[in-house]
C-alpha cells in the first residue's frame, strides 16, 4: 500500500500485539476471509456473527474490544468497503479501516468510490504476498466482485487507480489480460457469492468449498465450531439520500450504516 494511503488509516491497525480484539463475522465470504487475515497477522478469532439484524456470541465471558470485518460499525473497530456518507461532512467513525471513509466518498461522488473488497484492503494493508497462481489472484478478485469495475468503461480508471494506491498494479495486468466471463465462471465453479448462516442449533454453515479454497491462500480459511446465541437485536431503517441528506438526521442510536448505492441506504439502529 503507498504510504500517502496507508497513513490514513487509524492507529490501531498499525498496532501488532497479538489477540487484542474479538473478530464480528458477517454472513459473506470478504467477511470470513477478511476474519482469517486478522487471524493469521494478529492472532484474533471469532468471537461475533453479525445478519445485519441480529449479533450473536460464542463465549460471553470474553471481554476483548470487538473488530467488525466488512462492517460498517458506527461505532469501534472496523475493517470495512462500504460508502458511509450520506454528505461530505457527515460524521465518520473514526475507528474505522475503510478507505471509502478515508477519502471523503460521499453520495455526491458515489461514482469515485473504492469498490474492491475488504479483504483487499486488508491485504494490502499489512503488506501480504498475492496468491502464487493466477487462479489464486483471479479468486481474490472475484472476492466482492472486486474485478468488475475494471470491465466498466467508465469506471476503469477509477478501478485502476485504486489498485496503484494497494500497490497491486500486477493485478491491473491480470486484469487486462483476463475477461469478465473469466471471473463468472471462476466464482460459480467457487460458490464465492455463497453466504454463511446459523442453523437452528446455533452452529455456522455455509456452502462455500472451503477445503477448495484453501489451496489457493497461504492461511486457513474456516468456520468457528462453537455454539451461538442470541446477544442483540437491532431494528432496521432505509431511506433515500434526497429526503434524508445527513446521518445525523437518523438520531443518535445507530449502529451500522451504509449507502446501497448512489441515492439509497439502510442502517440498523437500537431501539
């Protein structure tokens, strides 16, 4: 990652010191393979899953500080991609790790937004070696879908120029010598849009191969085996950037937000 990048981001990210947080998972595979980055640098497990609605817990006598992973928190640690301005001077989180937050994207200029993974993000943060295989690097841009904007005539430059700030201008060159359909066909062989879910034991599942993915990253890439319960429900609100034109206009209880595009959000909140 260029430093004129990497030194935006909050301190903690920087801070090295192994086992500090509980990792929030949420129900995708960025989340999951974000979750076994934090694991495999800073020795953090999964503690939290996160549908949007409701949080769930593993062990409640853990008191570490949670991180979320691919979620916009708007309060605590997070590792996220989404757009979370409805306006340029909107309040951010400021214990946020996301570059759309860093750079000042807002729905006024949803079109110059970061729109790769978190794990990408991540990846380049803490400096890790691509994949070895091209397969292996086509499956990390495949996360999130974080190819396509590359095959947007509009949007390439934008694309690209993101990847020079991660410093991963080898991917650019991937990218020009691969197409769209290779992508398609290499995330439906993968199930890499597959969610993960609690089934009614409280144990996760999903459908993602991971014992197939694995081979392409040099770190493991699993699910907790522990029970989960219950620990908060959330309500869930979603407006339109026209009638509502600042976060602080949704009161004071929020606890996630994100724009779903140029002129919509959804956000959950306590009651």
């Amino acid at each position: 990652m260029q430093k004129v990048l990497k030194e935006r981001f909050p301190e903690w990210c920087s801070n090295f010191e192994q086992g500090q947080n509980s990792l929030i998972l949420t129900d995708d595979f960025d989340s999951l393979l974000g979750c076994a980055i934090e694991k495999h640098v800073k020795g953090n497990d999964i503690n939290y899953f996160y549908n949007f609605n409701k949080l769930y817990v593993a062990d409640r006598s853990d008191d570490k500080k949670a991180l979320g992973i691919d979620l916009a928190l708007h309060k605590g640690k997070s590792w996220c991609n989404h757009v979370i301005r409805i306006n340029e001077n909107d309040y951010v989180n400021p214990q946020t790790a996301n570059i759309n937050a860093l750079l000042k994207v807002h729905s006024g200029n949803y079109t110059k937004k970061y729109a790769m993974s978190t794990a990408l993000t991540m990846w380049s943060f803490y400096g890790l070696p691509l994949p070895k295989t091209k397969k292996g690097k086509m499956l990390l841009l495949c996360v999130d879908s974080s190819y396509l904007g590359h095959y947007r005539e509009a949007f390439r430059e934008v694309h690209n120029e993101y990847l020079r700030l991660l410093g991963f201008e080898e991917l650019i060159d991937l990218l020009n010598e691969t197409t769209e359909f290779d992508y398609e066909l290499l995330w439906g062989k993968y199930k890499t849009k597959e969610k993960i879910k609690l089934n009614k034991d409280g144990y996760l599942q999903t459908n993602l191969p991971l014992a197939d993915l694995q081979g392409f990253f040099d770190f493991p890439i699993e699910l907790p085996t522990l029970q989960f319960t219950l620990r908060n429900q959330f309500k869930e609100g979603k407006g339109n950037t026209f009638q509502t034109q600042s976060k602080e206009k949704l009161g004071e209880n929020v606890v996630s937000f994100a724009l779903t595009g140029k002129k919509y959000f959804k956000y959950t909140y306590t009651a």
